[in-house]
C-alpha cells in the first residue's frame, strides 16, 4: 500500500499567527491529527482537555495529550475546527511524521483513493 502525504495547516484559533504548517501521513487507523510534543508550543495557549492511551501500529502504548479547540486546514479541502493530539515522537532521519487521523477527514469532507493514492472531496456528509 503506497503512503499519502498531505500539506496541512494548524493553527490556534485564537492566535492566528501561532501556527504549524507540515506534510502529514494519512493515516485512517488513527483518530486525531497526531502532531509531535516538541510543536506544541508553537501553536501557543491551547486548553488541555486531558490525557490518553493510544495504541500504535506496532501494538506499543504510548500516552498523548488532547489540547484544543484548533483550527486544521488540509491543503485543497475546507478547513475544521477540532482536537490535536501531541504525542512524544522520535524524528526518522531528523524529521517527525505528523499523522492525520480519519476524525479531520471525515470533518473536512475529505476521502481516500486507494488507487490513485490521493485524497479527494467526499460530496456529501453521512446522515445515516
């Protein structure tokens, strides 16, 4: 299975000039738009809403911490307001992998294409 990256932007609603601009991962086995501990303060005041378990891939427990409201805006959808996680990360050849989870992209109407390994717009919300 390819990998998609998308540009992504967060910033705090409240500070508009307090923001992380990156490529993530799509990833839909996760929930949040996961962003590494060491951003958090880039984005400034944030209400922490508390702590969580989460589970990665390789079955590893790791704790996060819920903060928001943030304001997350993928490149070529429209923009939502919703949570961030920040989870201690390790950088992979210097560079951390912020994950965007199946929460923002059911919110920003956006939807994964397997075969063209891309995201694209999603027409309708589900009511269902």
């Amino acid at each position: 299975m390819g990998r998609i990256t998308a540009s992504v932007k967060v910033e705090n609603p409240r500070a508009a000039d307090q923001l992380i601009r990156c490529d993530a991962l799509v990833d839909t086995g996760a929930s949040h738009m996961t962003l590494p501990s060491a951003w958090r303060e880039r984005l400034g005041e944030l209400e922490e809403i508390g702590r969580v378990q989460l589970e990665l891939a390789n079955q590893i427990s790791v704790e996060g911490t819920v903060c928001g409201p943030v304001r997350i805006h993928i490149e070529g959808f429209r923009p939502v307001f919703s949570e961030v996680v920040f989870v201690d990360m390790e950088p992979d050849n210097g560079q951390y992998e912020p994950l965007i989870g199946y929460i923002v992209l059911e919110q920003s109407q956006a939807a994964v294409d397997m075969l063209g390994h891309r995201l694209v717009h999603v027409k309708r919300l589900d009511l269902k």
